[in-house]
C-alpha cells in the first residue's frame, strides 16, 4: 500500500451514485460492502475503494481521523448552521 492513498482517500470525491461528491473515507460500510460484492470499478477508484473497504471492514477507521484536511466537515455537518 502507497501511504498517498490514505490521503487520496479524503481528497477524493465519489464520481456517481448515492453518495456522489463525498470523500472517500466518508462512504458507509455498507456501500463498501456492496462494491465487495458486486465488484470495484477498474483503476484507481476502485483501488482505493478496496482500500477504504479493507480498512472499514478492520475496525481501522479512526486511523483516517488524523488525515481528514483541516477544512472537511463531516457529512452530517454541512450546511449546519453553527452554534
């Protein structure tokens, strides 16, 4: 494994789909399961998609935190207004 893919995979958006736009790191378990499944698009998305899946799967997700850019907000945060 390149250590850059772990970066890539907060700065890279999903193309298409449900969760069209939201970084890779940020796609549920289940997505990831599915594409296990169905099987990964060719090339690089779908490399680092097995890599987000394969670190989902472990239980290593909090490894990502320390990665996440400084001016990413979580899904569920966008567009919340602050308090």
């Amino acid at each position: 494994m390149d250590p850059v893919d772990l970066h890539k995979l907060w700065h890279t958006s999903m193309p298409f789909g449900k969760y069209q736009g939201r970084a890779l790191a940020e796609l549920p378990g289940h997505y990831l399961n599915w594409f296990a499944r169905s099987g990964f698009p060719p090339g690089t998305l779908g490399r680092l998609l097995a890599l987000m899946q394969e670190i989902d799967h472990n239980g290593l997700r909090p490894l990502l935190a320390p990665l996440r850019p400084a001016h990413h907000q979580p899904a569920g945060k966008r567009g919340s207004p602050s308090t």
